[in-house]
C-alpha cells in the first residue's frame, strides 16, 4: 500500500510540475490567449460591417 500511495503521489507532482510550466510558457508568450481568440471568434476575417449581428 505504501507503495502504492508513493508510485501515485510522484504521479500527483509530475502531473502538477507539467500543468506549471504549460502555464508559465503560455503566459510568457501569450499563445493560448490568441489561440483561444481565434477559435472563439468564427467570423473575424470579415470586415466589421459585413458581420453578422451576433445577438440575432
């Protein structure tokens, strides 16, 4: 049991030492903020008066 409890808690720090540093790189480079504009805005190649209403 005790082995087990250690084999899961290495996991456990591993899993939160990857989560660490995929934060502090897309911080440091602002990637997932413009990935994740990109993804959210379907349209934006238009120009803004050829979008469409986005409350209709």
């Amino acid at each position: 049991m005790k082995k087990a409890a250690s084999i899961f808690a290495v996991a456990l720090m591993a899993l939160g030492l990857t989560t660490y540093v995929v934060e502090n790189t897309a911080n440091e480079f602002d990637f997932m903020q413009d990935l994740s504009t990109m993804l959210a805005c379907d349209n934006c190649d238009q120009k803004a008066d050829e979008r469409e209403d986005p409350t209709a």
